[in-house]
C-alpha cells in the first residue's frame, strides 16, 4: 500500500481515536476537515546546537505520542535546525510503524533569510550566504530583500519550500506559511504589498496544485494584532480576497498563526477587522472567512510560565502549574483551533500535554477573566 503524503481527514481522525479514552473530547477539533490537537509543538526557541536539536528530536517524538498532532516550524528557526530536527524525528516515527504520515500536520514558513545551521559570523559572511545561495543562482536579487531580511518573491518562496521539504524530509507539507509577511509593509506601499501578496500566493496555489502543500496561510506577529490605521496591519478580509482574486472559491488560504496569549488578547477583545463593512475581531472575521487560527506565544516565550495572578487560578481551575493555567487560556478561546507552544523539553512536553485530558474552559469560566470584578 502506498502511504499517504499527507495529513488527511481519515488519517489525523485515527490518530484522534487513539485518544479517546485519554483526552478530553474537545482536546482535538476539526478544521479544514483535519483533526488537529488543541495544543501543538513549536520549534523557534533554543540555541544553535547539537544538543538543542537532540532535546527537539525526543520533544517531537514523545508529543506524538501525548496527544499532539500539530508540528509547527520554519526554514529560519534555529538556522534550519529545528526543521532538521522535525525530519528526523518524524522519519523515526513513521518508519518505526507507530505513526502514519497522514496522521500528522507539519506546518512550516518561508519568508526570512534561514542561513544554515549557525548565524552568519560577520556582515561579510552573510552577503557571500545571500550572494552564493541566491543572488549568483539567480533566484532574487539584492533589493527584492526588505530589510536584508525577508523576501516573498515566487522564485524565492520556491526555492525555500523546496529547501524546507528536504529539511522535513517529507513531500509534502500541510501549512506553509509566509512568515511575517508584514514586514514587508515596513518599505513599500500597502498597493505594492498587496502585488507581492497576490504573486506569492500564485505560487502557493502552484505548489498545492503539485502537491507539494495542503494549504497555505500567514504566521504573523504584528499584522493582525495592531490598530487598523498602523503601518503594520494586515486586513485578514482583504488578504481572504487576494486569495480568491487568485483561485476563487476553492483557494487554499486556509490557516493563519498570530499571538494570542494572556498578555497578548488581541485577536479575541480588539474589533480592528472587518468583514462585510463591519468591524470585528481577528478571530470573528477568520470564523466568518474559514480560515483556522492557531496561537503562537501561547506562553509569551516562556514568560507566563509562572507569577500569574489570582485570578487567572480561580478562573482556569484543577490545573497545577501557571503554564498549564496560561495554555488553558489560549486553547479555550473561542473560534482558536491550536495553541502552538515551544517546547523541546521532554518535562515540559509532559507538563503540558497533561492538559488534554482536561475540557477546555467553558464561555464563562474564559470571560470570567475579562469581567471587572
Ligand atoms: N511570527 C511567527 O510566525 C511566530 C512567532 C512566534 C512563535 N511562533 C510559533 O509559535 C510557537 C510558540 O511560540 P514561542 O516558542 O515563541 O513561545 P512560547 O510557546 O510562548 O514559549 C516557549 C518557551 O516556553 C518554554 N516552556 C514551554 N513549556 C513550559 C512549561 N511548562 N514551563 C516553563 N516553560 C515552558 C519553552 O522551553 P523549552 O524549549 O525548554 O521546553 C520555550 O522556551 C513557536 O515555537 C513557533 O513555532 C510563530
């Protein structure tokens, strides 16, 4: 039998099923017909090292086998190393027989120069990176870099996707994400943005039409988050439509990351979309759209870890730990699919899968937390 390439709707219900007897049931929702953990593992934290690539290794490998079928990285976390990571742990599960491919989601982003295995030593060293890997093989050029960073041309996201499936060891991935493609916004025009948005998105519609992703999204921190007036935001609606200019109905922009943590509520209390001339939230307008949310920073980089106050006890209750109490938060929020949290410490893998046995907060246990008294 040939194995899938992907993660399907059959295969990621069969993972669910291996649960049902030791999760909550609305640990695992379904969105875009996947069945997705309420809680996922990201890769962007850690140093450039062996070692580092080793604890993510075990991390992946024993989320897997707690309940988290949700694996989120990028081409420039840990200079390609936390993708490296994600490849050999997820070859080790699908080849040990335990794991079948169809039954895990691997989102990754393109967008930012990823380097290789370290950062660049001196200014010297990273223009030879940008000039060898992509300016001599004539995939960019020099000024199609904004803030000698972040790029979203289609040859650019090409050769990235390409990099990051080899990476993955995988042939294909469920989300790719541009990553931060607000930055963008910080050199040209909202008009000119949108243009590049629309040709990068082309290329996406390519890539799922090769089967080389499932859907694809944008993995943001600012954009969606800040006032609409902000030079930075990003309007989820009209990015909904770029797609749609694009591929019509069917298109596959179908998944969007931003922060949503206790510091960070934005996307649940701020109305700075719309949707139809109406104002909205973030989470509103993607519910409206169809489009499924996942958190990043769930723990705000490990900050929410511990000294949260009383109330955030009394509201999220039968937990132990503060960082068990902030993830209760963000994967109880309403219209939220995933909570994405760093971890490649098998205690804290452990620690906060222990969490899907529990429901989620109900409506009002969550806006408890939002009331003044
Ligand atoms: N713009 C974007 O696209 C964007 C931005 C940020 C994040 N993300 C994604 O979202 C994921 C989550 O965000 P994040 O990693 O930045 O921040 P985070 O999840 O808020 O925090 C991760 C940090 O918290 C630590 N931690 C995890 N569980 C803990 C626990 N129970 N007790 C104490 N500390 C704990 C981790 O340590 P260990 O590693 O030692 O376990 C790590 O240092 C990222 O990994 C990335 O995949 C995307």
């Amino acid at each position: 039998m040939t194995q899938t390439l992907r993660a399907t709707d059959k295969g990621t219900a069969a993972y669910k099923e291996r649960f049902r007897t030791k999760v909550a049931d609305a640990h695992f929702r379904q969105s875009q017909h996947l069945w997705l953990s309420s809680i996922g593992l990201g890769s962007y934290l850690g140093e450039a090292d062996a070692e580092t690539d080793e604890a993510y290794r075990q991390a992946v490998k024993l989320a897997a086998e707690l309940g988290c079928n949700v694996f989120d990285t990028a081409a420039n976390y840990r200079f390609q190393r936390s993708e490296r990571s994600f490849g050999q742990a997820l070859a080790e599960l699908f080849a040990s027989g335990a794991y079948e491919r169809s039954e895990i989601v691997v989102t990754t982003k393109g967008g930012y120069l990823p380097f290789d295995t370290h950062p660049p030593r001196s200014r010297q060293e990273m223009a030879q990176y940008v000039e060898d890997t992509f300016i001599k093989p004539g995939i960019c050029d020099w000024n199609d870099f904004v803030q000698g960073s972040h790029c979203m041309t289609p040859r650019y996201l090409a050769h990235q996707l390409e990099q990051s499936l080899r990476n993955l060891r995988l042939e294909c991935v469920d989300v790719y994400y541009l990553h931060n493609p607000e930055s963008q916004l910080a050199e040209v025009s909202s008009e000119e943005f949108y243009r590049r948005l629309r040709a990068a998105f082309e290329f996406l519609e390519t890539a799922v039409a090769d089967g080389k992703i499932s859907f694809y999204g944008t993995a943001t921190w600012n954009g969606y988050r800040v006032p609409a007036n902000s030079r930075e935001h990003l309007s989820l609606e009209q990015i909904e439509q770029t797609a749609r200019q694009v591929a019509g109905d069917p298109h596959h922009f179908r998944v969007v990351q931003l922060p949503m943590n206790l510091a960070m509520p934005e996307a649940f209390t701020h109305a700075n979309q719309s949707y139809q001339e109406k104002k909205t939230t973030f989470l509103e307008t993607a519910t409206e759209l169809d489009i499924t949310v996942m958190a990043s920073a769930s723990l705000l980089q490990s900050r929410l870890a511990s000294g949260l106050p009383a109330i955030v006890k009394e509201c999220f209750t039968g937990l132990e730990t503060d960082a068990q109490r902030a993830l209760q938060f963000t994967r109880s929020t309403p219209g939220l699919t995933t909570a994405l949290v760093g971890m490649s410490n098998k205690t804290h893998v452990e620690e906060n899968l222990s969490i899907a046995k529990h429901a989620p907060a109900s409506a009002s246990e969550y806006l408890k937390l939002f009331s003044p008294n």
